[in-house]
C-alpha cells in the first residue's frame, strides 16, 4: 500500500475533508510531494512503512501550507522562472543541431533531463527550505542542463543568477537534494558543475 | 576574586548563552524544515539505507552553524582579554590566571572539538568542489572528518585537562 492509498483511505473512511494533491499516480506529475517521517516523497511511490503502528505526515518543507498537505508551489516555480528555464536558440540557425549520443555533453545532460517539478529537493534543502535567498536546487539543477546544451545561447544570463546572492554559494552540500529526488536526479552534481562553470567563463 | 575576573565571567557568561540561544534557533528550525529532526528520528532513518545516510551532511550543516557561531563569539571576547596586555601586564595576567582553573579548561575542550569539527568539515566542504565529490564520497570525507575530530579532541583534551586531574 502507498501514502496515497492510505492517504485515499483516510478521506473515504474517516475524514473526508483532510486535503492532499495528486494527479497522475506514476511519479510524472509531483503533484504528491509530502514528508514521510521527515523525508520528503511522492505519497503515489513510496510504500507505507510496515515496520510501525504510526507515521507522521508533514506537508513539504519551506512553502507556504495552504490546508493539511496542500502546499502553496507559487514560491518555487518563481525561483524556478529566474533561471530562464527553456531553452533560448542561437539567432540564425538554419541547420538542425547535432549532438551525438556518446557525447560528453549528451551524458551529462541525460542524467539531469528527467525533472518533474515535484519540489522534494527544495523541502529536503537545509537552505531553501529554512526560507534562506536560494534559488534551490531543482532550478539550479535546470540550469545546469541548460548552460551544458551547445544548443542554448543564454547561458550567460542563467551564470549570472547561479553567481547571484541566491545561487549556488548558498549551497552547503547538505546533499538532501540528491538523496531524496525520486527520479534519481542529482542536484548537487549541477550546482558543483554551475560552480564550476562560473570560474570558467 | 578580583573585579577585572568578574567583568571576564560576566562578559563569559554572555557568550555561552548568546552559543545556548544560537543552538535553539537552529535546532528548533532543523525540526521545522525537515519533519521533525529529532535526533532519534534522523538516526533511524540513516540506518535504514546509504541514500538516508545524506541525513549525516544534514546534521554536520547544523553543526558546522553552531560551532562556527560559538567560535566567532569567544573569538570576540578574546580579543578583548588578550589586549588587557596592552592596558597593563599584571591586569592581563589577573584575568588570565582564569583559564587556568577547572571550568574554564573544561570549556577548553569544548572549543578544541568546535575548532577541530569547523575546520575540518570546512576542508571537506572544499574537498568537495575541488575534487567535485558526490554524495557517497563526501559521506566517507565526513566520516572522516568526525573520527579526526574525535581523536584530536581526545588527545587535546588529555593536554588541556593533565594539570587539574
Ligand atoms: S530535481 Fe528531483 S526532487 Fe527536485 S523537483 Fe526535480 S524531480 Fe523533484
Ligand atoms: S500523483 Fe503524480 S507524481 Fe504522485
């Protein structure tokens, strides 16, 4: 059984007014963040610990709780706009871009492509979550996949807010992001690379 | 007791609480933002599988605030009590007499654990851009970091604490 069922079964059996969000139930929508036990999950992937009679159910760290489980997502989807998250095409391109499979640059990006927005990072980021300046790690993580594309030509302008009072110094590889992405992304791995990347260009 | 060695406590006591209430504040939020981090709590989890290991980078952040905070406050106050020298030599010595007693060298050992945690966990930290460390092996750096820190804080406290025992 998954938080989801239970959480279904708590609103069909005992409290019909308790608020939650989900959607699609197959870890694409991220809609069903919440902290099981103070780790933050998709109540839709993660089973119901068997091993105890009680578990505690927190809404997402550092957003604003609308009702129960309901968190305001305004706040991460603006940190999330700062990094111009799409991808801004060189002027005059006429031929379409070749990027090889077996490139640097196509494993790199591949490994970080699969974000859904579901903001587990941010609750389970010491610094984002605690309400500190951050733009946190799942834009940071856009970012990085964005300055590693040849194809994309505002890279500067994403360096610039990664160098920025919110960026990647804030960073203090807590490594929660990357411990908790349900989609096995790793954070942490773009900000050292935005780090990177900042002292190069 | 002599007057400059009250203003001394007085101005000691003040550091440790302002450490005390520094220690509350980030600790009370550690339990707002990470559901309830209690150290019971983050133990099990970090028993459970390596990933729920990250919990350790989690606590070595707080730890890293607080000893960093409670090194900077005394650093304060030192300054202060190492330029009695300037004033005068005997009212340096009179106040200095102080850390030679029991509590204070107890509290000695507390620093020596902040000083060698903070400077290590922040080698690590560096380790971990220099040599672009991923979660799995900062956790072995921490780990570590925490076994040096141990046996730096027990030697240096054999050191510290030899002419009160
Ligand atoms: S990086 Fe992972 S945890 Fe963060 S929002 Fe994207 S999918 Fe969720
Ligand atoms: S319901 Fe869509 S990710 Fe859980």
């Amino acid at each position: 059984m998954m938080v989801l069922d239970l959480l279904l079964a708590i609103q069909r059996e005992h409290d019909a007014c308790i608020g939650f969000r989900f959607s699609c139930r197959v870890a694409m929508c991220g809609t069903c963040t919440l902290r099981l036990d103070g780790r933050s999950v998709l109540a839709c992937q993660t089973p119901v610990p068997q091993d105890r009679d009680t578990v505690r159910l927190d809404p997402v760290a550092g957003l604003p709780v609308l009702r129960d489980l309901v968190v305001d997502t305004a706040p991460f989807w603006r940190e999330w706009a700062k990094v111009t998250p799409y991808l801004v095409p060189h002027d005059g391109l006429t031929e379409p871009a070749v990027v090889t499979p077996d490139s640097d640059e196509r494993r790199l990006i591949d490994a970080s492509l699969d974000c859904i927005g579901c903001a587990a990072c941010y609750s389970s980021c010491a610094v984002a979550a605690g309400s500190r300046d951050f733009v946190g790690p799942a834009a940071l993580n856009r970012a990085m996949v964005l300055v590693a594309d040849s194809r994309d030509a505002a890279a500067e302008q994403r360096l610039a807010v990664a160098d920025g009072a919110g960026g990647v110094d804030r960073c203090h590889y807590v490594y929660g992001c990357s411990a908790v992405c349900p989609k096995g992304l790793d954070p942490a791995a773009a900000i050292r690379y935005l780090r990177k990347s900042r002292l190069k260009s | 007791m002599s007057a400059a060695q009250g203003v001394f406590l007085g101005a000691f006591t003040v550091v440790v609480l302002a450490v005390v209430g520094f220690a509350a504040v980030v600790l009370v939020s550690a339990r707002r933002i990470d559901g309830g981090g209690f150290v019971g709590v983050a133990l099990r989890r970090m028993a459970r599988s390596r990933r729920e290991r990250a919990e350790a980078a989690r606590w070595a952040f707080y730890a890293h605030r607080i000893s960093g905070f409670g090194i900077f406050a005394f650093l304060c106050l030192h300054v202060v009590d190492v330029s009695l020298y300037a004033v005068s030599p005997s009212l340096y010595d009179d106040v200095h007499a102080l850390y030679g007693t029991a509590p204070m060298r107890v509290f000695e050992c507390a620093l020596l654990v902040a000083i060698c945690f903070h400077t290590l966990n922040g080698l690590r930290l560096l380790a971990v851009d220099v040599a672009d460390l991923g979660l799995t092996a900062s956790l072995r750096l921490l780990g570590g970091v925490a076994s040096l820190t141990v046996v730096a804080a027990v030697a240096g406290s054999a050191v510290i604490l030899g002419p009160v025992t």
